[in-house]
C-alpha cells in the first residue's frame, strides 16, 4: 500500500469514528432514523458493496479480502448489515 492510501485510510477510519460517536451510520439504530437517514444508509451499503466488485486484487489483499468474500459481501441486499 503506497503512503497516500495509508493517509486516506487513517483519515476515513477517523471519520467513521466521529460518525460512530455522533449515532450515524452504523453506530444508531435504523429505529431512531428517520426515513431519509435510512434510505441513505440503504444507499451507502449498496454503493460500497458494489464499488468492492471494482477493486483489483491486490486491492482486496491490502483490506484483507480475498475476491470470493468481496463478491459474497456485494451480493448481499442492502437491507441487511
């Protein structure tokens, strides 16, 4: 992994820990969100499973996947975590 994707993963980890803390995404319950927070949380899952089918194999190696787990993870449906 080059220098750049390090900082990139530092500063994404970083902001799903703010977002975790503040209740959003996966840190609150679907119950309290309201319909528009969860169709946009139905929307980040779909797009990051997807995007995971467009990773190269080295890639997936860097985040620890291997391309059958990848391709499992994005066939899931969106509604579930």
């Amino acid at each position: 992994m080059n220098g750049l994707s390090d900082v990139r993963l530092t500063v994404k980890a970083e902001e799903l820990q703010e977002d975790a803390r503040a209740g959003h995404l996966y840190g609150r319950s679907s119950k309290g969100a309201t319909l528009v927070e969860r169709w946009q949380l139905f929307y980040r899952r779909l797009s990051t499973r997807r995007a995971l089918l467009e990773l190269s194999d080295e890639q997936l190696k860097d985040v620890g996947l291997t391309r059958e787990q990848a391709r499992s993870e994005a066939l899931r449906p969106f509604w579930t975590l």
